[in-house]
C-alpha cells in the first residue's frame, strides 16, 4: 500500500495528513512543535531499529540529514565533558557529549580532514 503523508504549518500546530495513492484523506493529525519533534524522534528510533549493515563504514552510509553550515556551539558539561551543540537547519540544536578521549580523537580527526598542522610552523608547545 502507497501512502502519501505531508505536513504542514497551521497556525501553532503542524497538521500531518496521510493520504492513500488515489489522495483519499486517511487521518488528520495536529501536533504541537514538540509532539512533532517526538514524533521525529520516534520514527528515527524506530529506523534504526531495523536490520542493517553494521560493518558499513559511517561515510559510506547515506546521510539521512544534509546541511551546510549548520550552527554550533561547544561548552563543558556539569560532570567536566564537552559538549558539542549542532542546529542543522531546520531541526532544533542536537547535543553530542565527549568525554576527553574521544574529544581528542573528534580533534585529531577533525585536523586530518581540514589538514590542518596540529602545531603551526615556528610555534611549538
């Protein structure tokens, strides 16, 4: 069965509509900003529940979400992490906690694709 399922803005509330092929109206649903977000939340889950190749490296699996130049922000965490904050347009901020090892590694990695020298010419520590 082809479902066609849209979403759109009304007001305070999203309206997610799902259609059959032929556009005959299955359901109408209004959601707030936040039950939509959960909503998200909860097909994504729900993905990557499924069975998958795990062996496949990260950069060779198609990226679910593009966005260039996205906003970020970094800042420590109560416990002494770090915290990297991404707000890939048009989702909300997404938060990835580091602890200092794999910081470093996010770092060094980080360095390697921008090649970048991890000491500038004349300057060393």
């Amino acid at each position: 069965m082809t479902l066609r399922i849209s979403a759109t803005p009304h007001q305070d509330h999203i309206v997610l509509e799902i259609a059959d092929a032929n556009g005959e109206s299955g359901a109408s649903i209004g959601l707030s900003r936040d039950d939509a977000l959960a909503l998200i939340g909860s097909i994504a889950n729900a993905v990557n529940a499924l069975p998958h190749d795990s062996s496949i490296p990260i950069h060779q699996q198609r990226a679910f979400l593009r966005a260039k130049h996205p906003s970020f922000q970094v800042g420590l965490a109560s416990d002494g992490g770090t915290i990297l904050a991404i707000q890939p347009s048009p989702f909300p901020p997404i938060e990835f906690e580091f602890d200092a090892d794999s910081l470093s590694k996010l770092i060094a990695d980080l360095r390697k694709a921008a090649n970048v020298p991890s000491h500038p010419q004349g300057k060393p520590s």
